[in-house]
C-alpha cells in the first residue's frame, strides 16, 4: 500500500479519535463547570425523546459523513480535488462531511444526555459554516460558473429532500 492509500485508509480512524478527545474533553468541562445532563436541564422534556432522536440523527447523518468522505476520493482528504464533484451525496448537499459529523456529535450527546456534547457539536457545526464559507470563495477562485451554478442548486448543510425523493422514485 503506498503512503497516499495508507493516508486515505487511516483518516477516518483519525478523525474518529480527534472527536472522541473533543467528546471527552467537552464531557469533562461540563462536568467541571456544573452542566447538568440534559434531561436535568430541561426536565420537563422526557429523556427518551433525546435519546430518540439522538439515534436518529446519529442513524441519518453519520452515513452522510461518510458518503462525504468517500465520494470526494483521495484528493479530497485535503480539499483539493481537481475537479468539482457533484455527484454521489454532493448532489444534494454541498457539505455533507461538515454537517454529517457535526450532527452526529449533536446526536450523540442527545442520546447519552450530555449536555456538554451537544454544546460541542453546536460549536463544531458554528466552525464548520465559517470554514465552508472561507472555501466558497477557493471553490469559486477554482472552478468559477461551474461551482457559482452548483451552489445555486445544491443546498449547503441540509441534504436537498425533494432532489433525493425524486432519484430514488425515478429508480423504481
């Protein structure tokens, strides 16, 4: 395996381990600075219903994620892909590794209740919108109308439903 593969076949271990440190450090400071967990918080919103809906989103948004990761190829582990990618999951959302992992740590922190977690991921998600804005300005340096036309029809952080529903009618 040569050392690019090797670095493609390791990113995703390493950005596992980067936001389980976050997770753990954000976990402590709120255990440090008196956060309570959620449902102490919020008590009048029944604990299952963040769990609940933390297993969704975890269920909908880490497969993003990942098809994010996957779709962009080697070059993409380092955003420099030669050519626009608009396919695959960048079809329907112009983001999806960026909002994929943010709601993911959202959604963890709903599901084990902590507070500090979805703290995180708010803020993880707040850095993400800064950054994408920063590389909308590469993108457009890069790849001018044809980037400048994709983000008229693509959606930046939330996956474009009705695009989605329409391909997947179209397959049956």
């Amino acid at each position: 395996m040569d050392e690019r593969n090797l670095k493609r076949s390791l990113a995703p271990l390493g950005v596992a381990s980067g936001i389980a440190i976050l997770m753990l450090i954000s976990v402590k400071l709120a255990d440090y600075t008196g956060i309570p967990l959620l449902d102490q918080a919020v008590p009048f919103i029944p604990p299952v219903l963040f769990r609940l809906t933390g297993t969704c989103m975890i269920l909908i948004w880490l497969p993003v994620f990942i098809a994010g990761f996957y779709s962009l190829g080697q070059s993409g582990a380092v955003g420099q892909a030669e050519k626009l990618r608009t396919g695959g999951i960048y079809r329907y959302v112009r983001n999806p590794m960026y909002a994929g992992i943010s709601c993911t740590i959202i959604g963890t922190g709903l599901l084990l209740l902590l507070t500090g977690i979805v703290i995180l991921g708010c803020a993880w998600l707040t850095m993400c919108y800064i950054q994408s804005l920063r590389e909308e300005k590469d993108l457009t340096g890069r790849f001018g109308r044809e980037y400048e036309e994709y983000r008229k029809t693509t959606p930046g952080f939330i996956p474009d439903i009705t695009r989605i529903t329409k391909d997947l009618a179209g397959e049956w």
